[in-house]
C-alpha cells in the first residue's frame, strides 16, 4: 500500500538512521518525507525498525497510508511527482 512517512527527530545521529532505514523502503521526496509501497509485513518490520530507532519522548514518525484512490488525488505543486518506481525489479 503507498505509505507517505514523515519524521521530526530530535537527534542527528537517530535522524541519520532513521533516513537510512527508510531509503531501504521508499524514495525521499522531501527532507523528511519518504514515499513507500508496503505490503502488510513490511510495513509491519518497518514499525517496529523505526520503534527501535526512536525516542518515543521526543521523537515523531507519522506513517499515512493511502489506497489507490487517494493516490490518485494527490496534488504537487511545484516540482516533483508521486513515487511510482516498484519497490523490486525483474532482471
């Protein structure tokens, strides 16, 4: 399912792994916004990684999931597009 993922970290060292984690789950379309397509099990792993990573106190991660139709009404102004590159390839 399209997830949009946006963080506020406190730290930079937990912010860097936070970025890193996600780069190996989506495309960052802003500073601290990451676009993914996640099945139930990743998106499941990927909650429980960014727990680990956090400090619940002051940290936030907020996760937005978003079926095909709301996909479909995004709207960008400006540069960019919505993430539609697969999550694997057929080599």
């Amino acid at each position: 399912m399209f997830t949009i993922i946006s963080y506020d970290i406190v730290d930079d060292k937990r912010r860097t792994k936070v970025m890193k984690l996600l780069k190996g789950y989506g495309t960052r379309v802003q500073y601290s916004v990451f676009e993914c397509d996640l099945n139930p099990a990743e998106f499941s792993r990927l909650g429980r990684e960014l727990r680990d990573l956090i400090d619940q106190n002051v940290d936030s991660v907020r996760c937005y999931r978003l079926d095909q139709e709301a996909v479909r009404r995004i709207a960008i102004y400006g540069i960019g597009q919505v993430t539609t590159e697969p999550g694997y390839y057929w080599i």
